[in-house]
C-alpha cells in the first residue's frame, strides 16, 4: 500500500470518528432535552478504502434511534391517558358541587325540611313553627336552584375550555404542517424530533391515527378524518348550541362543517361530560324537583289552615327544572297559610303536616323514595369518578411502560455515551498516529534520496 494511500486512509478515519465524536457530545449535551432521540454514526456505512471500498462516507452518516412501534402504541396510550385523566378532573369537580355528605348537601338539607313538617305535625297551632317549615321550604328550593345552576354554570365552563382545546389542536398541526413543508425542503432529525413531540402532544387532545412516508413527511387523521397531510390542514372548529335550554358542544371541520367523531383525548372527554354526564345528572335533579314539589302540593292543597283556608300549593306549581322550583308567592308572603289539618275548624289536627313528613317515606319519584332517588343519583356520580380514577391510574402504568420501552432504545444512557466517547477518541489518537507515521516514512524516505 502506498504512503498517499495510508495518508488518505488516516484522513477519512479521522473525519468519521470525528463525526462520532461530534454525535455523541451532542448526546450527551441533549440527555435532559424532551423528545430528543439518540444519535448514532453508523460507521459500518463508512469505507476507509479497504477491499476495494470506495472510501466515500454516506449521504446520511448519523442514524435517528427510533423504538418505532413503542412510540406509536405510546401515542395510542396517551389519547386514552388524556380521556380518563381529564373525566377524574371534572367528574370529581361535578361531585363537589353536591357537597355531599355534608350540611350544605341536599340530603341534610331535606332531611331539615322533613323534621320541619313533623315540629309542625307535634305543634300545629304554632306561627314560629309554620315560619321554620316555611325557610326550610325556601332553603330546599334554593338547594335545588343552586345545583342546577352550578352544573349549568361548569358546563359552560367546559365549552369554553373545549373552545381553547380545539384553537391548540389547530395550533399543533398546523405545526406539523410546517415541519413538513420544511422536511420536504431539507430533511433533519432534529425536525423529526420536534415534529414527534408535537403528535405526543396532540395525542393527549383527542384520537389521532399517523402515517409517515420514506421522506419523514407524515399524515395525521382523527377517526379517518385528514387533520393534516403534507403542506395541507382541516382546521377543527367548535359548534356550541343550546336547545330546550340543553347546551351541547360539537367539534366540527371548520372547512366545510362536517362533523368530527372524537372519543379519546381531554376533548373526548370534555365533549363527553358536557353532553352526557352532565345533562344526565341535571335531568334526574329535575325529576326529583318535580315529583317533590307536586307530592307536596297534592297533600298540602287537600289540607286547612287554622283559618279553614284549603286549596293551597306550598310550593310553585307546574315546575319542569330544578332551578324553577320555589315556595308559593302565597306561602312565601303569609306563613299561616301553611295546612296542618284534613278538616277544617280543626286547629289541634297536625294530620296535614305528618302526611307531608311521611312523604320521604312513599315511593314518589320513579318508584323510589326521594332519599333513594337522589342517593342512587349521587352513587352513579361518585362510582364514574372512582372508575376514572381507577382507569387514570391503570393507564398511567402502560404509558410509563412504553415510555421505558421506547426510551430503552432511543433514550440517551450517559454510561454509553462516555464509553462510545472514549472509544471514538482512542480510534480519532489512533488515525492520528498514522498519519504521523505515515509522516515519519516520508521523513525517512527523503533522508534516503
């Protein structure tokens, strides 16, 4: 082998260990840095002119560690992680709004108004108490408003956070796009890897399927639905509406108003609560404001006060909706009005007032008391919000297990890195030795001459 030839050798080794040690630094340097995939020189594509090699080095030299299939089922993950993270939230924040168990609760609250009408019962003929039954008949009716309004009131909160959802799924593809008009220009891994954190990042919105060809250019879909393809993006918009008093939020295509069928994510999740948690629960409060109030008034009509005036609802009446519901103008201006007797000139007669406190006994609302109505109510919520949390939880265990997969493999290790450094560094002072041999043979030859 001739001297040039050593010299030409030395050279390239020199370049490629130089590039290995460049990417391992680099590495090292990105270890902290989210999304960020290893670098590796692949040195087996590399000929240093034995054997015939050409000695070129190859147009892509460094190779992207990629755990391809963890990272796409991490993706799947992380949409359902995003669905049961975000129903733990809001379920436990639409169970705070009944305050339950508690004194504020609606189930203190009617237990009170019950043992009002039995004060009543044992002391008929009494003003100070007919004034008691009367406030807690007001604190009841404003129970139920307040309940109905606070869900009315976080589901709206919702539809405004769906709103902010959707403009940062617009945002992120958009994104995307962007990445990929400039992958189609210049392809880099450090666009790839950006890019890869942003699908992550949509994943936990809403449920996304990808597809990425052999230039890094991807397609994302929702529900085979193009979000983004290429240089092109169907921006999502939102579509709020209320009907019969029921808000409902829809995601839909801003070009074109075509629907969206979005069941994963935070987005499935809020769009899930508002249009059917939270409408399911505010009906069964409106069942049970309504069969309360119309028990009580069919009892409390038939009854005498102790002026012999009958004919009287307690409580207004022809209610659909739990925030209608309140104390008669009648009762609420004149508490005597209040009917303790089934007769009337019978001021000693309580049996008026212990029919309606045997109320909360009777099957009134949907073959169920009114306790066991509104306990089964409030068990369906706090079951939905120990299933979330169990889900959350469950789910959060097979993100973290893909994400150790995936990082096995495309995660930096500093102890591999340091070894593969030393490595490249011995073979860069090895090269480099030959090229001052290489020298010293010239030297020699020369002196010869």
């Amino acid at each position: 082998m001739s001297i040039s030839r050593i010299f030409d050798i030395s050279k390239r080794s020199l370049l490629s260990h130089q590039s290995a040690i460049n990417t391992t630094a680099k590495n090292i340097a990105n270890v902290n840095t989210e999304g960020y995939k290893r670098r590796r020189v692949n040195l087996s594509q590399l000929g240093f002119g034995f054997s015939g090699l050409s000695g070129s080095m190859s147009p892509k030299g460094v190779d992207r560690i990629r755990q391809q299939f963890a990272e796409s089922q991490l993706w799947y993950e992380n949409q359902n992680l995003g669905k049961y993270r975000t129903d733990e939230m809001l379920l436990t924040r639409t169970e705070d709004i009944y305050g339950e168990p508690g004194d504020s609760g609606l189930a203190n609250v009617l237990t009170e108004f019950w043992n009002s009408w039995n004060d009543l019962a044992n002391n008929p003929e009494s003003q100070s108490v007919r004034s008691l039954v009367r406030d807690k008949g007001v604190l009841l009716a404003n129970t139920f408003n307040r309940l109905h309004s606070d869900l009315k009131n976080f589901q709206k909160q919702i539809s405004v956070d769906v709103q902010e959802k959707v403009k940062q799924v617009n945002r992120l593809i958009n994104q995307i796009r962007t990445i990929n008009e400039q992958m189609g220009v210049s392809a880099s891994d450090d666009l790839l890897d950006q890019r890869d954190l942003i699908i992550s990042e949509l994943s936990q919105l809403l449920n996304i399927e990808t597809r990425e060809n052999q230039d890094g250019i991807v397609t994302v879909s929702t529900s085979g639905q193009i979000l983004v393809s290429g240089s092109d993006v169907n921006e999502l918009d939102t579509e709020v509406s209320t009907q019969d008093r029921a808000l409902s939020v829809n995601v839909i295509f801003k070009f074109g108003n075509r629907p969206t069928n979005i069941t994963s994510g935070e987005l499935g999740s809020m769009i899930g609560v508002i249009n059917e948690h939270i409408p399911e629960q505010i009906d069964q409060l409106n069942i049970l404001a309504k069969s309360l109030s119309e028990r009580v008034n069919a009892v409390h009509s038939s009854g005498y006060n102790l002026d012999g005036i009958t004919g009287i609802d307690f409580f207004k009446s022809g209610i659909t909706q739990a925030d209608e519901l309140k104390v008669s103008d009648a009762v609420l201006e004149d508490a005597t009005l209040i009917a303790t007797s089934a007769a009337a000139e019978e001021a000693g007669d309580g049996s008026i007032a212990q029919s309606i406190f045997d109320i909360q006994f009777e099957s009134v609302v949907q073959n169920n008391t009114v306790a066991d109505f509104y306990n089964s109510l409030i068990s369906r919520v706090g079951g939905r919000v120990k299933e979330a949390a169990f889900l959350s939880n469950s789910q959060e265990m097979v993100v973290q297990n893909l994400q150790n997969e995936r990082d096995a493999v495309s995660g930096v290790s500093l102890d591999e890195e340091m070894t593969k450094l030393i490595e490249y560094e011995r073979a860069y002072q090895a090269a480099a030795r030959m090229i001052s041999s290489a020298d010293e043979m010239i030297q020699t030859v020369l002196n010869l001459v």
